[in-house]
C-alpha cells in the first residue's frame, strides 16, 4: 500500500527524527526540505549559495526554490513518500496541491507534532545545528507563527489533519505516530 504523508509542526518537534523512523519502517521516501537545502549549501552548489545567508538568518528560503527540490524528488517512482518540513506557508502548500494534483498523489494525512516552546527550544539548543543559536531559533519561532502555523487549519478544514503529543522520548513519539497513521 502507498502512504503520502505530511509532517507539520515548529522547528524542534522532532519531525526530522520521526520522519526518518517511520520512512524507514514502511519504505517511505523522506523529503526533509531542510536537509536538501543543507545538502545544495555543503555541495556549494548556485542554489546553495542563494539558500545560505537565508537559512541561517531563520527566514524561510523562496518558494520557487523549495518546490524546484520537491518537484524533482516528487516526480520519481516509489512506494509513498512523507513530506517534512514543507510546505511551510499557504502558498507552498497550494503549489504542492497542484503538483500532487498533477501527480495523481493526494495527501492521504497531516501529522501535526505538538510541544511547547520550552521543550522545542532545549531541543534545539543542544543539536547544534549552524541556525540552532538562541537568536536565531526565537526567529524560526516567530516564522513558524506567522506564516507556518496557518497550515493547521488549512489542513483541518480539508479533513486531513491529526495531532499528536510530541513530548517525551522518542520511542514514546514514534508509538503514538504509528498510532495515528495505522
Ligand atoms: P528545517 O531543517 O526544516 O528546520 O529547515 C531549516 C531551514 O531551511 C529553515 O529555517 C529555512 O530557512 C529552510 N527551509 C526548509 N524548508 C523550507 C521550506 N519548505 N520553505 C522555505 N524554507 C525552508
């Protein structure tokens, strides 16, 4: 059976984590924007070039830019895929409607991963990541807020959405992932 799912949630929730584990159980694709982005600005490619000072400010890189990565992944054969770390505004998430559309690949779920801002930002302290200091992490905060966040209800008004608790370790996370999305 092919599963499409969507990751959605603050920085430090632990999507990246969980996504790699429940991929790796079912044979999903994992489709982490962020590392991709990653991976174009240790490459030095031109698109990490344009991607860096942007990333480690804590903005959100364009949305032409996000979708070219998704697009090229997206449109390969496999067996399901899970979608983490984007889309991160409403126009993404239209674009990536399109393209599923497109496709013939709906979204079957949304995940949210819930925690607070206490927890999220202890998390992300200590993995050390280049845009992991505390400035930074206030901003991709405030991002997530702002243009993130609207995602929820857009998912919720399309019946897709389910919440789980993301606090805890993450054996405890995963069992209530593969809870939601049995
Ligand atoms: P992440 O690993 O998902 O926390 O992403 C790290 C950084 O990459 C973000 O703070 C953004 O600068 C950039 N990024 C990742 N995914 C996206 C996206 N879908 N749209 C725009 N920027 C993104």
């Amino acid at each position: 059976m092919e599963n499409r799912f969507l990751f959605l949630g603050p920085p430090g929730a632990g999507k990246g984590t969980q996504a790699s584990l429940i991929c790796k159980d079912k044979g999903l694709l994992h489709l982490s924007t962020g590392d991709l982005l990653r991976e174009e600005v240790s490459s030095g490619t031109e698109l990490g070039k344009q991607a860096e000072s942007i990333m480690n400010k804590g903005e959100l890189v364009s949305d032409e830019i996000v979708l070219s990565i998704v697009e090229k992944k997206l449109s390969k054969n496999f067996q399901g895929w899970l979608l983490d770390g984007f889309p991160r505004n409403l126009t993404q998430a239209q674009l990536l409607e399109d393209l599923l559309q497109k496709l013939d690949q709906p979204i079957e779920l949304v995940l949210l991963i819930e925690i607070d801002d206490e927890t999220l930002t202890q998390r992300m302290l200590s993995r050390g990541r280049k845009d992991d200091n505390e400035q930074v992490i206030r901003r991709r905060l405030n991002v997530y807020r702002e243009k993130t966040s609207p995602l929820i209800n857009h998912y919720k008004d399309l019946a897709l959405l389910k919440s789980i608790d993301g606090s805890g370790d993450i054996e405890d996370v995963k069992n209530r992932i593969k809870e939601a999305i049995k």
